[in-house]
C-alpha cells in the first residue's frame, strides 16, 4: 500500500467512526443551553443580552455557535 491509501478495515473504521460522529452532532440540541454565547451560569447571552426563559430553548437564533474542544 502506498503513502495515501487505507485498508478496507481502516476504511470502515473510519465509516464506523464518521457515522458516530454525525449521530452526535445530529443530536446537539440547538438552543440558548447549548449555544458558546450563553455565560456559564446565568441566563444571559454575549450576543444579546437577558434571555427570558421562554427563549431558552428556541432554536431559531441565527448567532448560535457550538463551542468546539481541540484535542
């Protein structure tokens, strides 16, 4: 095998793997909870100020971001 290739196992770990990953993000609620914007322990967002509580789980706000961690 050359520099560039993958075995058909290493191909369908990464498949296995990939689809995992989808499942994951598919599953991330997309709301004030879950959004980087959010401060930590108050209900307030860096974008917009005061979220009232009935906003808290709109998914609709175009500012929401997912905060990723490098590993």
């Amino acid at each position: 095998m050359g520099r560039n290739s993958m075995s058909r196992e290493k191909l369908d770990d990464r498949i296995s793997w990939l689809k995992r990953e989808l499942a994951d993000l598919e599953a991330t609620p997309t709301n004030c909870l879950t959004c980087a914007n959010k401060k930590y322990s108050a209900n307030e967002c860096v974008k917009h100020g005061d979220i009232p509580l009935d906003c808290l789980v709109r998914t609709d706000c175009p500012d929401w971001e997912l905060e990723l961690i490098p590993f």
